[in-house]
C-alpha cells in the first residue's frame, strides 16, 4: 500500500514536492493545506481531485494521512511538525528544520519516542552531483579533505522570513556533514545588511572543525552575477563543483602541494603539483524525486536515514551558533561606526 | 637630464623593472645591486653595460643615483629604504612598503624631513582595468559604494618571507584605498595554515569600513584554479573586474535593489532590477610603465603622487592589525581544536 | 469568443504546444489527435477532460475546431495541412513546413483561396534573443550586414524523418529571413554521414545572398558539446548571440575595420578598432506562449504575418536547393573515394 | 660544434625566432639580414654583437653560416630558400613553404639532391596542445578518426602577402597531416571578402579525405571574437582543443554514438552515450624551442623529419587546390550577383 501523504503549505516550493510525491511509486498525495485560496486552485489544477483545506489543523486531523510534508515559513515549522509527530504521521520538513536548538531538540526527542520518521528535505544531498562528491570523498582520491570554499551568491531572492545567514547557508552545512562526520569548534561569521538592518544580505561565515578542516562561506542575495561554486580541498587532489556549469559541473584537480616533513616546512618552499583534471559525468535525475523515494523508504525501514531529525539538529545547532556570533558582531561594527563619525 | 636610477633587487620581478625603467624616456637605469651572481649576469644580459654590485650599500653610495628602486624582501624594505633616503635618494619600494608600522611612519617623517619622493609600487593602480573602474566610480554611475568582494585565489607561489596575507591583501587594500577614501574601523580574519603553521596559506578577512561599506577578501595560495575577481556592489549598479578575462576584463550590470524607504524595510521585500551589462574596452597598456613614468612625474613635481608613503603606510597599518586579529584567532581555533580532542 | 484549437500529434514539442494553447487568454484546446495511446494518455492527465482521438482525420471533421496545430513528423505536414486548410481550418504547422517546394507552393495557394491562416511555427521568432536581435539590426547600429555565421551543434538527437540539414537549419533560415529580407543566389553545402549513409548528421552550408552577404552553417549532431552560436558581423559592429549563455546571450562588439575607398584596398592593410561590448538584457517570456498568441492575432486579423506560408515556403525552398547540391556533392566525394582506393 | 644560422627576415616573428635559435644549445645565430634599419637595431639590441646585413645575399654568401631561418614573406620564400640551398646550406622556413606546387617540388628537388634539410616552421606541432593530442590518438582511445571541426577566428591581423585561407588554414593542414597521413580527395571551398575583393578574409574550407573523414575550417579575420577551436570526432570518443582555455586546453569526451550493424542504420535510432570529461595536463615549453631543437636533431641526423620539405609541399597542395576552387567559385558567386540585381 503506498503512503498517503499531507501537504502542508504550497509556496515556491510546492509544485515541485506535489509533483514528486505525487510520481513517486511509493506515495499518493491525499490532501493539500494552504491558506491562500489561489494557492490551491493551482494545486488542484496541478492534481485534479486533490483533497484540499485552509487550514494545516485539518489535514493533521486526517485519520487516512500517514505522513506530511511540511513547506512553510521557518517560523511554523516546528509547531506544525510536533503536532504532526503527535498525531502519529511520518514528517519530512523543508530546511532548516526549525528556528532554534530547543525546539530541534524538542522535535527529535517526540520522534524518538512516538517512533515516527522525522526528516528534513536537504534536497541537495539527492543531486547527481553531491552523490558524486560523497563517491569521490569515499574513495579517498581526495585524500584528508583540508578546506571547503562556497560561494553561493545571486540577485535576491529575499526572504521575509529568514536572513540571507538561515537562507543559503542550510544547503553548505548539511552537505559538508554528509561528507564528513566532523564538529565544529569554532565559528568566525560576519555580514552587512543592505535593506534591512536586522536582516543580513550578505553573510561571510568560517567553521573549524575539530579535525582540522576549514570551512568557509561567501553567502549573498546582493550580488549582479549568480555563482554556485563548492571548492574542496584535499591533501591529494582538490574538487571544484560548479552547478551552474552545464557540461561539467564537477572538475577534479589531480593538483597539489607536496607536503614537507614538519621540520622542514618553515624554511622549505613546498613543491606545487599540477596535473591532470577529470570531470565525471553527473546523473541528471531530478533530486526532489530521490528525497520522495528515500522518504518513503525511511518509513518502511528500507533505508537507512541520511537527512534524519539528528542531522537536521546539526545544522541549525550551526545556524544558531553563527546567528549569535553574527549579531554581536554586527552591533560590535555598528558601535564603531557610529563613534568614528 | 634623465632620473639616474639604481635597482636593488633582482628577483621575480627584478627584470619587469629593469625593462621598464630602461625604457622609460624619463629615467635610466645606472646601477643594479643583487648578491646572486646569476641574477647579475642575467641582468647584465637584458641590458649590456649595466653596472652591477653585489651590495645594496655599494649602490646607494653612489653618486650619479638620483633614486632607487627597492625589490628585495619585504624584511629588508624599511633598512634600505630609510638608508636611501637618508642618502638623498628617491625611493620606489616594491609592496607592501615595510613589515610594521612603526617601520612605515619613520620611513614617511624621513622622506617629508628630506623632501625625497617615498612611493610604493602598488602596481596595479596602473592598469587599465583599475583606470576603467576608478573612472566609473568617479562617474558616480554605481551609486555610493556599499560593498567589495574580492577572491583572489591560485595555487602557490608560496613566499618564504611574507604569508598569503601580506603576499596578496596589499593588491586589494591598495586598489580599494584608491576608489574610496574611507578609514577601516573593523576588522574580522581567520586562515588557514596547510603547510607552515605560523604562514596562513588561505586567509578570509573582512574590513568594515566608516562610512557603511564591507570589504571582503577570500586569499589563497591553495585553490586549484586561479580566480582573480573583485566585485564593488553600488547602490544603483555593480561592478565585476575578473582580470583573467581576456575578452571581458570588467562588466558593469544595471542590476540592482529598489530601496524603499527606512520604516518599509522590515515588512516588504524589496524589488529587483536585472539588467543590460556593459563591458568597456580596457587598455593593454604595461601597468609597470605607467608606475615608472609616475615616479618620474612625482620626483619632478609635475605629478600629484596617488601611491606614496602615507598611502603606503596605510595598507601596512590595515595589515598589522589585521595580522594581530588572524593571530589570536588562530591561536583560539588551535585552543579549541586541541580542547576536542 | 476563444479561438477552439485542435492539436495533431502529441511527440516531443506536443507537451509544449499543448501547455501553451491551453494556457492563451485567445485559444483552447478543444481536441488532440496522436496514434500511440499512452501518448494520449499522457495529454489527458495533462488536461483532464481532452477530446483526445487516434487518427487525424477525426479532429479534422470536427466542426467546432476552428484551427489546428500539425506537430507531426515532416513527410506528414502537406496532406494534413491541405487537408485542415480544405475543411476550413486555420493551420499552425511545425517547422519546415513540408517536405518540398511543391508541397508548399500547394499550401500557400489553398491558403489563398480559402482565407483561412496558414502559419510555420519558427519558435525562435519569438524568443527575448531574436527579438533583441530584430530590434538591434533595425537600428541600424550593426551598419550594414555582411555575414551571419551559425553553429549549431550537439550530440543528438538524431530524427529518423529527416536528416541534420533539415532539422537544424530552419532555425537559421527562418531567423535570418526574418532579419533580413533577400533572395539567396548561391548554394554551397557538404557533409558528412557517421551512421546512416543516406542522412548526413553534420553539414555544412554557405549562402550567399544578392545584396552581398553571407551565411554559414555549421550543423551537426555529432558534436560533444552543445553549441548554439550565431554570429552577425556588421560594417559597424558585430553581434554574438550564445544561446546557452545565462549571463549574456547577447553581445554587441563595437569593434571592427575601418574601410578604405576601393581604391586603396589592395595595397593598404585596414585599421581595426576593438572597442566596448554591451550586452542588452533579454526577456525570458516563453517563446511559444508568443507563437500562439501571434497565430491567434493573425487568425482575428489583428497582427500582420510574420511567419505565414510564403515565409515557410521560402525556408524550404533554400532546404530543397541545398539538399539537392548536397547530394550532388556527397555522391561525387563517394566517387571519389571510391577511385581513390 | 654548435650550428651556425643566419636569419633572413626580422619582422613579427623574428625576435621569437631570434631568442629562440640565440638560446639553443645546438645553435647559435651568427647573421641577420633585414632590409629596414630600425627593424635590424631592435636585433642588434636583444643579441648585442650580431652581425647584421640589409641584404640577404650577404648571409647566404657567408662562408661560416651553415644554415639559415627565412621569415619573409611568402613570396620570397621559394627564390631565398632556393638560393640557400644551392649554397650549401640547411634551410628552415615559415610556413606555408611557398607560393605554389611547383615551387614547392622544385625545393624537394634541390634539398634532397644537395643532401640539406628543408624544414618548415609548423610550430604548431611542437606545442604542448598537440603534442598530446598526438599521443591521444595513436593511443587508439579516440578510436577511428571521422571528422576535424577547426573554428580559427580573430580580428585581424590583416596580411598584405596572403589571403586568410593561406594565412590561417596551414596551421590546420599542417596538424592534420601530422595526425593522420591520408590524402585529401574533394575540396568544397567559399568565402568572402569585406575589404579587398581580391583578398578573402573570411573563408570556409571542407576537405574529404581518402579514407573517410572530413575536416572542416572556418577561418576569418573578421570575427569580433577570437576562437581558436579545434575538434577532432572519433568513433569512441572526442576531443576538443580550446587554445584559448588556460585551464583546459583539451577536454577528451567520453561520449558517442553506439553505431549499429549496417543494415540497421536506416530504420533505428543509434544510442547516445554521454560520458565523463579528461583534461590532460599540457606542457607549457614553447613550442619554438621546440622546432629549433628539432631542425638541428634533423641536420645532425639524430632526428627523424616530422615537417620536411615533402610535408609542407603537401600543405601548399592543398592550398593551391583550394585556391583554384575558391577562385572559381567566388567568380561564379559574383555573377550570379550581378544577375540578381
């Protein structure tokens, strides 16, 4: 029997969760919430005869929903996911999980114990090209990964709801986990705010992690060209991933520095090496459609769970760290301003 | 009558300045002082006749030198610089100008007490890519500046004498200085060490400027493409200089955010304006001949100076506090890293 | 009253006419013909309530469609498209619009006499591109044009109805028609045949056109990397339109020769200017939803043709011509190769 | 002993030329014979002491020149080689080697009845880039060759010797022959000339090799673009070479068609294949270098010739073909022209 599923909240990303779900061999879509009437016409028009209510407490209420998808502002989600979860349905919610650690904690421990699948939509995880970057690390060819560089910058959109911080930095963080199981140990972050004061447009965040690895972060809706560019370095050989790049969205750099022995490092020019680069072929299968599947393979416990309430904690423990950070230092560089005028 | 001029120095950049100012119709090139025989028989080569000494001293006690041209390592500006001035000599002094800034302030008294030209060679204020921008930016077209975003990335060449910091943030802070006179009033930087651990190799910081503009630079000798990429976010258009485009060098985008006044920030999402892109032809002109017929201009009083001492020693401060900052933020991370383990 | 459309065949473009149709504030789809049923099957789930039938005929004895669309494969157009014109049906063929001069010449005459719409669907008429190109050339700021130069190239997908020249060239054809009005006075073409030797997957085609310009085409299927790529040079400036460039899919060169009278142009080398490149913003409306709207302003009388029968019917002339020379030429390269072996 | 060269000619590419064979240690240059005085002092200033001569009987009548570089223009080529010949000495000319077939065997002639090289300077194959497509195909990863796709197109430089097709097409040719040793069967040429209507300066060129492949060149001096492109279509896989492309030179696709028996090629679609991207790494030694130290291995006898004088009679074979076919047929284009107007 396939699992009926709830949608919650038909915004941007809507169309696409209702056509994957609705594809899926796995899962149906039974009913649909959405409190702005157009909204719905255009997912009834998307799926003639879907069930569809304003109100997300009604579609929760469904004896026949076993699971929801959950696509609302950020400030919802964890409201809407512990009542779900309490009601018995499975739950896959769109990043970032929630808005703060407490109610990750809260929304994981209910999980825990109602035994239901909770699961965040890192879609990304799901693409061709980061299944083939986890291939790549796994392999080794990489050899100790040393640094990530992302650089994840476009013209808008803004968001009303979340900052360019909460927006765009979700993506890199759980992908960075999903290739290496690592801690951060510290978090260096800073911003500017073009629009409105309290929301940054522009976020330039650095994490060091415990095994040392660098991680940094050029995040921006303010920027005239659109860059999606993921840098990995390694001991061995480095990876450039460019999504925007349609016929090789993925370079491996056969190029390196050959390492001294310690004692030599300090008055030693290491030797460069640049070699060969390969650029593997990328699976062109839509993500979404890979999330649905490993969604519903969670919930029969087929799959092991890559994206799981733990994973999405993770990356808003990340989130609230760097938000905090973030904000004293922006009152620390507003405070400077003002007095050296 | 010709500026006589002695090179002390001749190193990787040693032969471009040779060639330069033997070309130059305001200047010759009299002297040359390099401790490596080979150099000097290299140098010889390029320009038969030159004398050349194996001491920096032999050549500032010359007398036909009217001013010198200082190419050595960084360590070593401010002894020789200082020499030469107080000798009587002009002096062009490759970037950064000193190693402190108690360096860089004796060595601007001593030029202003005896009224010799200090100049460093922040080069690339001569190319015709930074004419262009700095021409754009005086037309006003962008707006008021609110933003620069610089990446600035390779793979090596690893300096023994400076770290990535000091081998590429003089480009920047110089270029940046030359647009925009504003003071910096924070500052955010960590790093990376790969190779040496007291020689950061990667290096993220972020200036934040007086009067409401950011500055970021992402530095690199461990990326395996080379980027060279500046961005400056205007509030009515923006600007990409990507220097390794042959065809493009700088685009300029009438992109941008409709603002919308104080009170509506907070509740309205601002709208987008994406449009044309221009891309003025820049000119190929050698950038190291225009900087060599500047300290010609200046020497002779017919040109103001747009990169001499005070300027120079401006960068320097920029770097030391940003120096201090990237050594106790890294000491912490190691801090941590260690607490971790 | 909404102009009922009947849509013949449901392929590879059908999803896209038929989206389109639907979605016209002038037009709607009233019934669809296509032989294989899960085909049909995919049209009704697309548009739930479709009158969908397995044979042309059918939806063209219908009397309440008013037009219909022919996107079926090319041997197929004329007898359809005479057939829908002879019941009084208004017609919106897909490119070319027949297989042979007298097919067309057929066609325009019935259109003639029944005063019923006769039109090509020449998608690309319709794009932000070539409606930024149209306007450009209008303007006069190219001059005077001396030459296109396309390349059109990608792997795949190979027709099994026609071959390269017929399937990629009436894209150009069609574009530079509609930029240019003249009369082609010479026919050069050649290619080659990788897999089946009587369809040639790569050609290579010139024109030359009465009033002294000049079109080439290189076209294949055989290419690793898609290229589209259409080049007009002006005695003024020159064009690159890349149709796979995000960021630019128009660049305007201020660059090229200054001309000498005749009569020094044997002896003296032309001055160049390379000057700025602008790159006007395009619009990304969907071209088809501008094809149907076109087709249903000329159906009402209220928008001149811009791609009727005659312009059709000049396009497959040029197609008739050049395949008639390519075959000559192929066959005479086989004879050759044959003696020389 | 070091060879001793003379070298005839000091314009574009005289001074690479010169730095070159100066720097060899096979070689030394012992005379230079320029006709103007300016042209032979920049000479005299990069290799101080060099004899030098307006005339360049003068050098091939020196006693102690045992071989001698022409870099004139084409014209001269055959007359200046010929007379170095039948004086004794080794001769290495620009390409192409002469104006004409008949100028070209009469050279083959002298050289092998006097026993000398005659060697013409296709630089091209001593560059890093075709090196290793060299290596690439006799490797057999490309699998049979089917077709050359050469776009070689800038803004200039206008030539007043040659036209494009002789300025442009040797580089290609001369590749070519060096890849694959088949014989060209057909020639389809066209053009078209901007400036002089004598001079072609945009030219399309398709030569049909014996053994099945096809090459084809779009050369121009009128592009706004520079594009120095070259593929090369096997039956298992395909390489570009972006000559402009810092990063990746060559790209070797591993994509395809899955060709079919014979007798199914006309009724099935063939399958794609589309597969990963490798980039060599190439090396960056200058190609001249190169070809020096090839010219003196050759006049050792250490070398076998890889671009004698029967190599380059073959590419002077091709372009004299050419040029009767061009000629005819922009004779032909020009009156039917005339009789459309």
């Amino acid at each position: 029997m396939r699992i009926r599923v709830g949608i919650i909240g038909y915004g941007y990303w809507g169309p696409n969760l209702l056509r994957n779900v609705a594809a899926s061999a796995e899962c149906e879509v039974v009913a649909l919430a959405e409190r702005r009437p157009e909204a719905r016409a255009r997912a009834t028009a998307a799926l003639p005869g879907l069930r569809t209510y304003d109100d997300a407490e009604a579609v929760l209420a469904l004896p026949d929903v076993d699971a929801v998808v959950i696509a609302t502002p950020v400030a919802t989600h964890f409201p809407l996911a512990r009542q779900a979860l309490l009601a018995g349905k499975h739950v896959l919610v769109e990043k970032p999980m929630c808005a703060t650690v407490a109610e990750g904690e809260e929304l994981v421990a209910i999980a825990a114990r109602t035994g239901r699948t909770l699961m965040v939509d890192h879609t990304f995880l799901f693409t061709g090209a980061v299944q083939k970057i986890k291939e790549t690390v796994e392999s080794g060819r990489l050899g100790k990964i040393c640094y990530f560089d992302s650089m994840r910058v476009n013209l808008g959109l803004f968001q009303t709801d979340v900052n360019c911080l909460w927006d765009l930095a979700p993506h890199d963080l759980s992908i960075i986990d999903h290739l290496m199981d690592d801690e951060v140990v510290g978090v260096d972050v800073t911003g500017y705010c073009h629009v409105n004061p309290t929301l940054p447009d522009m976020v330039y965040l650095t994490l060091h992690y415990a095994h040392d690895a660098v991680a940094h972060f050029n995040l921006s809706w303010m920027s005239p060209m659109k860059v999606r560019r993921f840098v990995i370095g390694g001991t061995r050989q480095m990876l450039i991933w460019d999504d925007l790049d349609q016929d090789q969205k993925i370079r491996i750099y056969d190029s390196g520095i050959e390492f001294r022995p310690e004692d030599q490092r300090a008055t030693i020019v290491p030797d460069y090496r640049a070699g060969d680069i390969y650029s593997p072929r990328i699976s062109r299968r839509e993500a979404l459609a890979g999330v649905v599947n490993h969604f519903a393979g969670v919930i029969r416990g087929n799959q092991a769970p890559m994206m799981d309430g733990s994973r999405g904690l993770k990356v808003v423990r990340v989130l609230e760290q760097a938000q905090q950070v973030l904000d004293r230092n922006l009152a620390e560089v507003a405070a400077r301003r003002r007095a050296a005028q």
